[in-house]
C-alpha cells in the first residue's frame, strides 16, 4: 500500500517546546524548595509522559516518586504547565509550510505522549491546528509510547492500515512505537533526543521536515 497519512511526534520533532517544559518542571522544584535543573538537562528527562518527566526530576536530586505522591506532583507540574503551554514554545524551521503542504495530499496526526487537550492547544496555536486532523496524547486510554498501542490507535481515528502510515519522530521512542507497530518511520537531526538520530536505527533519517516528499517518493518507489 502507499502513504496516505503522516503521523508527527510533537516535542521536538513538530515544535521546540523545552523552554516551557523547563520552566514548569523547575517552577515545580522550587515550589518543593529544589534547585532548578538546566534546561538541557530537562530536555533529557521528556518523551515518555509527564509522571517520567516528573519522577526523573526528582530523581535528580535523589528523590524517588511514587504512587500518591507522584500523582499530586504531576497535577501541580500540569497545573503549572498547560496554562504556560505556548508562551516559549514554536514550531521549528520549515515545519509550518511543509505540513500546509504536505495537508493537501495526506491526512495528518499527532500521536505524543503530551496529554491530548494541551496537544490540541498548542498545534491550534501555532497555525496548523486545521491541518492536523487527529491528535492522540499519552493520555488516550492506552499504553504510550515505546509501545506501539497510540500508533494503532491513531491509524484506527484515521481509518487506516499501518502500513498505509509513516512515524515521523525524534526519538527512542518514536522509532521503538513504530518499529513495533510495524510501521516506518523517519526522524529529525535537531530533535531533543539523547541519542543521534543517526544511530536510531530509523528507516529515514532528515535534517528538517523538507526532506519528508524525498522520503515519502522513496517508499512510493518501494511498493
């Protein structure tokens, strides 16, 4: 089958939202009397929920949270976060032209494990919220990212099979979801990752999202 859809991870693949994310996350340090982090080291924390972003902040200053404690923690974290969800954050070059064009010819999701309504938000204010027909956010009722089960579910919204769909991410995760829900996937050279997308063992690697017509023209050639 060909590509009919592309499915776009959000946080550092589609916008560069690590300042809000850092200052939420520290804001929430130093309401519980911790040091701020750096905001590279923030960025290290991010792509498998807000409870692990939350947990890995704590854990920085040798604090393990859990259960009860942790909830409360990620109800304040997001208390503080999704107010200030689009004050820093933008998209990253090329982005915004190439999914407006790339909308005239395939539909278009967001499958991250951000919840869905500040998602929603942040695509929708940035322009291209038309553009973007589903959005599945990690808290969509099935197992996030690495796991394949939001990749399933948004070909499922977008009644599609997999592989008439193709990943486009940053991460460990993102290449670990799609290879296991058996669909391709391409990844951006600026993401927030801490491993090279080089060394992802993605099937396409891009320095920005112009190259994504080269890639989706390879696999027409594939088929």
């Amino acid at each position: 089958m060909s590509i009919r859809a592309l499915i776009f991870d959000l946080d550092g693949t589609l916008v560069d939202s690590l300042p809000d994310l850092a200052e939420a996350v520290n804001e929430l340090m130093v309401a519980n009397g911790l040091a701020p982090h750096a905001q590279s080291a923030v960025g290290s924390m991010v792509g498998k929920g807000v409870p692990v972003l939350v947990q890995k902040a704590f854990a920085a200053h040798g604090i393990t949270m859990e259960g009860e404690a942790l909830a409360t923690q990620v109800k304040t974290y997001l208390g503080l976060y999704e107010p200030r969800a689009t004050r820093l954050t933008h998209l990253f070059p090329h982005t915004a032209e190439m999914v407006k064009a790339l909308s005239r010819s395939y539909r278009l999701a967001v499958c991250t494990n951000k919840p869905t309504a500040v998602s929603r938000k942040i695509v929708d204010s940035l322009g291209i919220g038309t553009e973007i027909s589903v959005v599945v956010g990690g808290d969509s009722g099935v197992t996030p990212k690495p796991a394949p089960d939001m990749l399933w579910l948004v070909a499922e919204r977008l009644g599609l099979a997999k592989d008439e769909v193709l990943m486009v991410g940053d991460s460990e995760n993102d290449v670990a979801a799609a290879k296991a829900a058996g669909v391709k996937v391409a990844v951006v050279r600026y993401g927030i990752s801490d491993i090279p997308a080089d060394e992802l063992d993605a099937d396409f690697v891009m320095d920005d999202f112009r190259e994504i017509p080269a890639v989706l023209e390879q696999l027409s050639e594939r088929v």
